[in-house]
C-alpha cells in the first residue's frame, strides 16, 4: 500500500526558446478562430469565386470545347490582366469581410476584460504581441486572396505553356504583390478598430465603414469639387489603381500610381501608431 | 407613531426567479450596525428595499416611522453610499455634490456650502474641482460618502464604505462614523472585513442566502450559540501541568496544547466557572502570561453560523 | 550572504507630467528563502508604479531596478519570465474556458505545450476552481475571477509572485482561503511573494517583513517579528466584577492602570512587577479575569507611525512611561 501526496508542484524545469513562445498565441488564436461557424461558412463561400475561375481558365484553354460558339467568345475568354483584376476585385471584398468578421474577435476580448497586463507580465513585447496577432489574420486572408490567386496562375501555366508564362510572367508578380499589401492593409485596419473599440460587432461595423464609407467619401470630394483626385482618399480607389498598374490594365480613374503608394504608406503609419497608442498595459493619464 | 429604529416586518424580494431576501424581519436601533454575508446573500438588496430603490414583494419597511414609499419626506433624512460607481464621468467632484444638492431645493449657495463642508470631512478638498473621470478607486470613495453625508442625514445606508480605502483614510472614515452614531444617528453599513466590524460595530445582522442567520450585539449573539464551547487561548510557562489541572475541570471539553509547550487552546462550556479556574490556579504559583477569548469576534460567528470553505 | 530577491538604487520615474518615484533604494526579501514581503502605503504613495516598473512597463528616469539580479529595463524579457503578476483590476478573456486560460498564459510564459496542460489543472485545483474549470470566465462569480487570477500568477512557477490587492472584493470564507493559499506559496513551494494590500490585518497574517512608502519614497522597511516584540509592561486587561477599586489597588503596586469601561483596563506596570502580582491583586479583589494580554504593537500602529500620522506607537509609549514609573 502506498499513499501519495500529489498536488500542485512549482515547476522548475526548462522553458521554451523565443520563437516557439512567440508562436503560442497565433496558434490558440488560429484554433479558435476555426471555432467559430461564420468565418468557415465565409471561407467556404469566398472558394466559389476562384472556383469559377477556375473553370474559365480550363474553357479558355481548350478552345475546342466551345469551338462551335463563334467568335466572340474567344475576346471574352481570354486570360489575361483584365480576368485577374475581376478575381482580386471579388477576392478583396471578402477579404474585408473576413476580417470584419474574425478580426475583433483578435484584440477585443483581450481588452474587454483588461487582459493585456496579464499578456505583459509575461516575456513578450508590444510588437510581439501585435505582430502574432497581424500573422494570424494575414494567414487567413491569404486564404482567400493570393494563394487562390497563385494557384490559378499556376494553373494557366500549365495549361497555356512556357511562352505564355515568358509573356505575362508580371501578371502573377502583380497578383501576389497586390494581394499582399491589400491583405496587410486590411489587417492592420481590422486590428486599429478592434483595439479602437470594445464591441466585436461595432468593431466589425466600423472596419466595414472603414472601406466603404471611405469610398463614399471620395466620391463625393469627385463630385463636389469637379476633381479626379478625391478617389485618393479612399484605400480601395487607391489599391485598384496600384493593381492596374501592375496588371498592365487600363484604369478610368486617372489616378498617379505614386500617389496612391503615398496613401497607402501614410495610412499604414496612421494604423501602427493608433495600435502603439491603444495597446499598452497600463494607461497613463497625465 | 414615531420609533427610533429602522424596522423590516417579513420582507421578501425575489427579482422573477432569483432570491433576493426571504422573509426577513429587522428592528434596527440607532448606532452603527454592520451587515455581513457572503456576496449574493442580500445585503444590497435590502439597502436598496430601505431606501426605496426598489420595492418589496411582500411586508412593509419602516424608516423612523416613515415609509420608504414616501420617497419625498424619507430620502430627506436618508443617505445612500451604493458599492458601485455612478457618478458622472464629465463632472468634478464638487458639481457632482452641488447638483445632488440642488435637488432638496437648497438655493445655490447653501448648497455649495454644505457640499464644501462634506469634502472637508471626507478630505477630498485638494480634488474637489476635478473631474471625477481622473479620480483614483479611493477617492471615487470618499465622493460617493460625501454625497450620502452631504444634507446632513439621520440614517445613513453605506455599501461596503471601506473598500480600496488605504489605512490612514479608513481610519479617519471609522472616525467619522464613531462621531454619527455618538449623535444618534443610524449608520447602517455593510463590510467583509470582519476584524473591523468587530472594533467599530454596536450591532451585527449576519445574513446569509437571503435570510436572517442571528442580530445582534456580537456578545450576546456568541453567548446565544450553545452548540459550540467557548475558546480561549492562553499562554503559560509550564502548559502540560496547568493543561492537567484544567481538565480537572468538568466544563473543559478540549485542550489542544501548542507545540512550543507555552501556550494551549482551551473549549469550555462555562466562561464563569473558567475564569474562577483560572483565578485559582494562578494564585497556586503557576504562571499565566495571558489570556484571551478566541471566538467571541464576528469572525468565529461567521464560521460558525454561516460557514464556507475555510 | 544570499541575494536580494528585489534590488533598488535610486530609482526615479515620471509619468507623464509628475514625478512618481523621487529616488528609492532598498533591499528586499533573500532569493531562494520563500518569504512574503508587504508593500504599504497611504493612495498615491507610488506602490503600483513601483510594481509596474519592477515589471518593466515603465521606464525609469534614473536610477535602477533589478529583480532576482536582472535588470527590470534592460533584462525585461529575463525577469518576466521568473515573475507572475496578479493585477488589481479585472483581468480575463471572457470567452475562454478556465483550462484554455491558463494553457495560454502557461505556455506564453515558457512552459512546454503538454506541461501548460497539466498545470492548467493542477493549479486550477489547487486554488479551488476544480469544479468549475471547464466553464467560461465570463460566467465566474468575483471570488473566482479572484482565483483565477492568483492561478495564471503561480502557474508557470515563478521565483517572485507579485500580488496587487488579492483579497478585494472577497467575502470572509475566500479571503481566507486567499490567505491561506498565498502562506502555501512561501512555505511550501519557496516562492517568495510581494503582497500590497491596504487591509493591513491580512498583510500581518502573512507577511515577514513590510515596505512602507509614502509621497513616492520608502519611510520604513522593517522585519515583522522583531518590530511587534511584545511589550511586557503594557497590558490590556478585561475582569468580571466590580472593578471600582481597581485602579488604587494597582496605584499600590506602582502600577498605572487607565479605566476603558465595561471592564475593561489599560495598565503599564513598573519593570519590578511581575504578572504574578496582578493575578494576586485581581484574586484579592475578587475580580476573575477574562481577557489578559501583553499588548504588542500592530501592523496598522506601526503604519501610522511610519506615515508620521501619530508620534509613537502605543508600545513605545508604554516602555517610556513604564521606566518613569
């Protein structure tokens, strides 16, 4: 017979390097964001787009399949700048919407209940802790932007061959690049309204506003001003017009490419320090 | 027919299905009267029933023989410190007073006098005039008390009044409070801290799940539990001789003797007997450095008649 | 001689406009002693500054700070990691289970994946929340957020546990179970804890030695065994009888007794006088004795004194008018 005295134990024993803890709160974050039944139901849905994409690349390549149809349909399908800008106009769209959606849920229950001290006593940074919540949400958007994106050029190469590759090799370049700086925008913009505001679902209103209302507004400066360049103020405008530029595809905007760049660097600047100023550990009132 | 005390007469509160007080009767005397309990078991409920915050299902509530459904006449003579924070984030601490004020149809200078006199006995002079936004936990407090003190009343009601004070101010409050209840007043408040309650209290109303478990004052109500001997600690030189002779004693029930051997916990069933025990065996020549009652605190009765989880 | 486990050296920090901290050096607790060390003051003396720039969210203006020998500046990652913080305010993620909660924190704080789980549990039986630890935060009552919080403090086992007001808010049975939990932390598994608190009687019950700070500079730092010797010839007395005569009857003895009513007597006996003689006074008077003392300073004089709110303690007192007598 033996009797054991087992209860809680102080642990003394080794602890994990930099990168694995580093690692800890993008993986609970990632495990719970798969928990929760809107933002599968919406991952699903954004796959039907390139799906259809995909079947229109299939078509344009085996002309022989709809050879009896005529001429014009060989304009229409034809894979080129114009068929990716559509793709990452639909894809972009649900990346906002992604993010509304599962975005506050990153920052907002931390700070609903004060929980950020709690984060802080323990050996992680401020940019530490903002940038493994950035990767998680960069992580799925890249779900349903560019990874799609990559895939269906991927996929037209291999259907159209070398020489159409050797062409429009730019057209993957501009679709991988494009998405990325769209998905770290809206990243940082779900987190700056998530830490901005304590309520998922007015934080997930506010980043929708955020791009929407931010057209609106720029429509209006074009219409009440007579002008072109009102459409700089509003991200989405100014991320059309980059990913023109890059696809080689003609744009009504009339827009400088440099111009929006600006935008969209000074935008993010804006974002990072509302972030540094939201997400300290104890508030200071002066 | 005007009394002098508070009186509940069979209150029950019940908020749809959830408890608040059930069946309870008070009477209520002037001087200071802690409420203790866990939390849930109703003592907010029934400062909120005495200043009519809220009414009750069933019974009636009598304040100095006034009705708490007379609002106008008894919030006059009625001060209530809730636990919770509700000022106005935007005004100072002075406007929040001023304008609390107002309200009784004092004119404006009046009011800002008293309001000022108020401050000074809570010492929140120097942070009167800002906003109560920046105002730390404690003196978040100290407003909250002023505002209840401010029209000068009868019966105070005070939530939990010490809470996230530091030692300095919570002894200054107690003084305070000593001050009220020497003039007569009714300082009726609520705290978890036993060890003060003991110290400052006339009476005590331990309540627990909604009902009344003893009231009292804290000796009577610990000579009225028969179920549990009295304990007293001594300390002595020589504790297994003096424990032998103790239990000579046919009133002792236990003695746990302490292992440095200078001191014993002794159960008894008669103080009286004990202490003439006591008497005799100290003037047989053995030493007894102290003496000290272990159980006749509001800790011991909480433990006691209420329980939980030690 | 064994390190201090907290080490300040003229330590000054601002925030914002005003200057909190106005130059602090101290040396407290000893590595490796499990022992808990009170941290008092008056509001606005700069305890939770102190503790937030131990932790390394503020930076000093001048001086240093060093914990368990690590810079809180420069070594903030090393001493977060041998620290657990329990903060005053609220602090959890509503929408997480109690088990998640602390596998989070556990492994935030370094300990391996499957580790964080089984102390996960073992902490949270520990304090209490066995039942309870599959429920969401959110629907915990206050006490339990309470616990909840000292358990994401002591699961990563750190050497210094710090605790912010730990029995706020709590009724009677949880404070002691707090209490009694946090005496398990020094004595049993040699933690040593910083508890700031301003229920001076919880901080007595536990602690070994105190820091007292006010107006941001610390005014007395003191081990409590030493400070609170009982005075031998200050004694608080409570007889059953009539005690009339009392007072000439000690007066004959060379004793000062002052009357508090309802029995009860505050006395300085003269260095020559033994206890023995009281009892034989009391026997003569025919008085029996119900309370008998040697009456020792508490935490809360101690304090007072230390704040400059009263000159001397009742003990000190005593001792000088006793040798008057």
């Amino acid at each position: 017979m033996a009797v054991y005295r087992r209860g809680y134990q102080r642990y003394q024993g080794p602890l994990t390097g930099y990168w694995a803890r580093f690692l800890v709160a993008p993986r609970f974050a990632w495990e719970r964001l798969f928990q929760q039944r809107q933002v599968v139901i919406l991952l699903v849905g954004a796959m039907i787009w390139p799906l259809f994409c995909a079947v229109f690349i299939y078509l344009a390549n085996h002309s022989e399949l709809w050879a009896g149809l005529g001429g014009g349909f060989k304009n229409f399908l034809e894979v080129n700048g114009k068929f990716f800008l559509v793709f990452m106009n639909a894809q972009a769209v649900f990346a906002v919407l992604l993010a509304a959606l599962a975005g506050p849920g990153l920052i907002a229950s931390d700070l609903a209940n004060n929980a950020l001290p709690l984060y802080f006593s323990r050996p992680m940074s401020r940019p530490d802790y903002v940038l493994a919540r950035l990767l998680v949400l960069i992580g799925m958007l890249s779900l349903v932007t560019w990874i799609p994106g990559a895939a269906l050029f991927f996929m037209q190469v291999g259907m159209a061959g070398r020489g159409w590759f050797s062409e429009n090799w730019r057209l993957g370049v501009g679709v991988v690049a494009g998405f990325l700086i769209w998905v770290l925008i809206v990243s940082l913009v779900a987190l700056a309204c998530s830490a901005y505001v304590r309520w998922r679902v007015v934080a997930g209103g506010l980043v929708l506003g955020f791009f929407f209302v931010l057209g609106g507004v720029a429509k209006m400066v074009n219409t009440v001003f007579r002008v072109e360049w009102g459409s700089v103020l509003s991200p989405t405008a100014a991320m059309y017009q980059i990913w023109c530029d890059m696809l080689d595809v003609e744009t009504p905007l009339g827009l400088n490419t440099a111009e929006c760049i600006g935008t969209l660097v000074v935008l993010g600047v804006l974002l990072v320090v509302v972030l540094e100023r939201k997400l300290r550990p104890v508030e200071v009132i002066s | 027919m005007t009394t002098a005390e508070v009186i509940f007469d069979d209150i029950s509160k019940f908020y749809g299905e959830v408890l608040g007080v059930n069946r309870v009767s008070l009477r209520i005397p002037p001087g200071i009267t802690s409420l203790v309990g866990p939390n849930g078991s109703g003592k907010t409920t029934l400062m909120n029933l005495l200043t009519g915050l809220i009414l009750p299902d069933r019974g009636s509530i009598s304040v100095l023989g006034v009705s708490p459904r007379d609002p106008e006449t008894m919030m006059r003579f009625t001060g209530y410190a809730t636990q919770y924070d509700a000022a106005p984030r935007w005004a100072t601490g002075f406007e929040f007073i001023t304008t609390g004020l107002l309200l009784f149809g004092c004119s404006r200078a009046e009011a800002e006098e008293k309001a000022w006199k108020a401050l000074e006995w809570v010492s929140m002079t120097e942070a009167a005039h800002r906003k109560v936004a920046a105002y730390s936990k404690g003196m978040r407090q100290r407003v909250r008390l002023a505002q209840a003190i401010a029209h000068n009343p009868q019966v105070l009601v005070l939530d939990e009044p010490l809470n996230g004070l530091d030692p300095l101010v919570r002894a200054e409050t107690i003084a305070l409070f000593r001050a009220w209840a020497a003039e007569g007043r009714h300082v009726i408040l609520s705290s978890h801290v036993l060890q003060e309650v003991d110290v400052i209290s006339d009476q005590v109303i331990l309540i627990a799940n909604g009902m009344i478990v003893a009231e009292g004052e804290i000796r009577g109500v610990r000579e009225e539990i028969h179920d549990h001997p009295s304990q007293f600690v001594i300390r002595c030189r020589d504790a297994s001789r003096i424990a032998a002779l103790l239990f000579n004693e046919d009133h002792v029930t236990e003695i746990k003797l302490n292992d440095d051997r200078q001191g014993m916990l002794v159960l008894t069933k008669d103080r009286e007997q004990f202490a003439r025990a006591l008497s005799r065996i100290a003037l047989a020549g053995h030493e007894i450095d102290g003496v000290v009652p272990a159980d006749e605190n509001v800790d011991a009765l909480y433990e006691y008649l209420i329980g939980g989880g030690r | 001689m064994t390190s201090p486990v907290i080490e300040l050296d003229g330590l000054r920090v601002k925030l914002g406009r005003r200057e909190i901290l106005l130059g602090i050096s101290c040396r407290l607790g000893a590595s490796g002693a499990g022992k808990a060390i009170g941290l008092l003051g008056p509001n606005g003396a700069g305890k939770s500054t102190l503790i937030q720039t131990l932790l390394g969210f503020h930076k000093p203006l001048a001086g240093r700070a060093r914990v368990l020998g690590y810079d809180c500046h420069r070594q903030v990652r090393e001493v977060r990691a041998r620290v657990g913080y329990m903060p005053e305010t609220e602090s959890f993620i509503a929408n997480m289970t109690a088990v998640s909660f602390l596998r989070l924190m556990g492994e935030l704080s370094g300990l391996p994946r499957e580790t964080a789980l089984e102390k996960a549990h073992e902490v949270l039986f520990h304090v209490g929340l066995g039942e309870a630890r599959y429920r969401p935060l959110g629907t915990y009552s206050l006490g339990m957020k309470q616990m909840a919080k000292l358990a994401q403090a002591i699961v990563h086992g750190p050497e210094l546990v710090i605790l912010d007001e730990p029995t706020n808010g709590l009724d009677p049975a949880a404070r002691q179970r707090m209490l009694k939990l946090v005496r398990e932390m020094k004595d049993d598994h040699g933690m040593n804890v910083v508890v700031c608190s301003h229920l001076l009687l919880d901080v007595e019950q536990v602690c070994d030695e105190v820091v007292i700070m006010n107006n941001g500079l610390v005014v007395h730092q003191a081990d409590l065994e030493a400070e609170r010797r009982s005075n031998r010839c200050f004694v608080e007395l409570e007889v059953i009888g009539e005690d009339q005569e009392l007072s000439g009857a000690l007066a004959e003895i060379g004793a000062d007794g002052v009357r508090e009513g309802g029995g009860r007597w505050r006395i300085v006996l003269p260095p020559s006088i033994e206890i023995q003689s009281l009892w034989a006074l009391l026997g003569r008077q025919g008085l029996h004795v119900r309370k008998l003392t040697h009456r020792r300073d508490t935490l809360e004089e101690i304090f007072l004194k230390a704040v400059g709110h009263i000159q001397h303690t009742p003990g000190e007192a005593a001792a000088e008018k006793s040798l008057t007598v």
